[in-house]
C-alpha cells in the first residue's frame, strides 16, 4: 500500500514505513538503525559498546520488524561494527538492505586515496560487494573538494557505492559540495545526516535550508538527545553515560531550557499513551526528516520506538514542544 507525506511516496506494512532518498532510488525504513552501539566492547573511542551476539539480536529485531536501513562507521569501534553489522546481516538479501557507512575519522581525511582506501576497508568488514550510502562524516579543510567528489564519482562509476551524503558541517560547506556536484555533472548529494532533536534545532538556520534546497533527504541523528528526551528523569546513571564524556555532558550547558521541553515530550507521551521516544520522532516527521538515526541497546527501546508511526502530533503540540527552546552552542560541525 501506498501514500504520500510531504510530496514523497511512502510505502508501508504492518510495522513500518517506507520512502526514498533524495533523488535516488534507495527505497528505505523510515527509521534507520544507528549502528554506533555495536562493536566489540573497549575497542576504539566508544567503548561502552555491545558485544557480538548482543548486536546480532537487536539487528536481527529490527530487521524482523521491518528496518532494511542500518548507518554505521569505517571508525565506531575500530570498524568491528562494521564486521559486526555484515555478518549479523549475512543470509538476508542484500538487495533488500540498505547499508550506509562514512568515511573521514581516518589517515588522509576525505583525500582521493583516503576514499578509495577506506571503501575498500570497509566492504571487507562488511562483507558486501557494494555500499548503497558513502556519507562524509565531517568536512575536510584540508582537501579541495572537487578532489572529494571526483572521488567519490569515480567509486559510484566503478559500482562500489551507490550513492553518498554528508554528515555534520556547516550550511556553507554542505552547499558547495552540493553545488560543485551539479556543476560537474556528477550524481547529486542523497542525504544529510545531522544533529537534530528538539534540544538541539541550530541547523534551522541554514543546513537544513541547504539540504531543501538541492533536495537531499536528511537522516538526523540524535533525535533523543543521548537519552535526555527519552526518559522523565533528564540524567541517569547509564554506562555510556559514565564512559562517553561528550554525550555525557553535550546537553548539559542549556540544561535549565531543556528539561522543560523533555518535560512537555513527557506530557505529551501521557497524552498520546505513547513512548516519549515516539512523540520525539513524530515531531521529527513533522519536520520534514526521512528517516531519523535510532540508537538502540535494548528491544524494549526498538518497540518503544516503533510506536511512532501511531502518533500524530497536532499544530498545537508542535508548538507547545518547541517554544521554550533557547539557542545553542553549535556543536558537531567540526
């Protein structure tokens, strides 16, 4: 069955919603499971990660309940969630799978033979003859972009991705990227990846005007603020909390305007007889997202999640959520 949203046809079943990126033709989950969770515990800057079997299960949930979109990274957990997320996903058909990983937090950044390098590294952990989504993780100063894109034209050329988009950065630097692009002749930007949440809505200034602009799809991340907006009590004593020190103190600075709105989240979870989870990315919807960046550690929080899809938030509700925010720092651009 079909229907539309925001002039994009989605496809739908039991559990789950579907669209298409950009100007693409990846048809994807609107949720995509973020895979930073996964890897082999102690390994790399995360390491409050779940091991193997742990991970396999949550995947295997997800794609049971209609998830076929899975984001992960060359560098989360020194790529084993790489090797975690494509062996847990061996047997399925890949063409059914949408895989989309980046490439930055590397020797060489975002230079040709950095790009080629890293793709190569990264098919082997992911045991795939191809990568559908190539994101850049972050903007490289310190090479042309031209360079970058030509790059990346030549690996969609030779079929080892499919198509590719960015992740946090500036609005200026997203635009050229975009715009050298289309001069070029080469396939158009097919989504953006950013830090998005209703504590953290700075990239309405002029990244996600961008991304409207060229018509890239955004995947947000973040969309419960490391668990801030999805739970009534705003800390809590979570290993990740206790072992990532940026998620642990990146919302802290705004605390006082922020617990207001995670309270009114709440309220409005008790209004709908909802997850709190599930009224943050109702609103994320509203807001124009494709399909926002879930991280999940327990399958109580993937169901929680799924409920989303039975909430409609009115005008109302939109605006009550979002008047007390305060601006800002920007954090994540570089």
């Amino acid at each position: 069955m079909v229907h539309s949203v925001n002039n994009k046809v989605l496809f739908y079943n039991e559990y789950m919603e579907y669209t298409v990126l950009g100007n693409s033709d990846l048809k994807v989950s609107r949720l995509c499971l973020g895979c930073m969770s996964f890897g082999e515990p102690g390994r790399g800057e995360y390491r409050w990660t779940l091991g193997y079997e742990d991970s396999e299960r949550i995947i295997r949930k997800a794609y049971e309940q209609g998830i076929n979109f899975f984001d992960t990274s060359n560098n989360y957990s020194d790529g084993t969630s790489e090797e975690f997320l494509g062996k847990a996903l061996k047997g399925l058909k890949r063409e059914e799978i949408v895989i989309a990983t980046k490439c930055y937090f590397n020797e060489g950044r975002l230079s040709p033979e950095a790009i080629h390098r890293e793709i190569t590294g990264s098919l082997e952990r992911l045991g795939t003859g191809y990568i559908d989504l190539l994101v850049l993780h972050r903007f490289d100063y310190g090479t042309p972009v031209e360079e970058t894109l030509r790059a990346l034209n030549e690996e969609v050329q030779a079929g080892r991705i499919r198509c590719y988009g960015a992740s946090a950065m500036y609005g200026y630097q997203f635009a050229e990227y975009c715009w050298k692009a289309k001069m070029l002749g080469y396939r158009p930007f097919t989504t953006l990846q950013n830090h998005y949440s209703l504590v953290y809505r700075e990239d309405e200034r002029d990244l996600i005007p961008v991304a409207e602009q060229f018509g890239v799809s955004r995947t947000p991340f973040a969309p419960f603020a490391a668990g801030r907006l999805a739970r009534k009590n705003w800390s809590a004593e979570t290993e990740r909390y206790g072992m990532d020190s940026r998620e642990g103190t990146r919302y802290d600075r705004t605390e006082e305007a922020d617990r207001i709105i995670a309270g009114r989240v709440w309220e409005l979870a008790q209004k709908y007889n909802c997850s709190m989870v599930s009224v943050c990315l109702a609103w994320e919807f509203a807001k124009g997202a494709a399909s926002p960046i879930i991280g999940i550690t327990k399958e109580k929080y993937l169901m929680d999640a799924l409920g989303c899809f039975e909430v409609s938030l009115s005008k109302e509700d939109i605006q009550y959520l979002e008047e007390c925010y305060v601006p800002h720092p920007v954090v994540c651009n570089r």
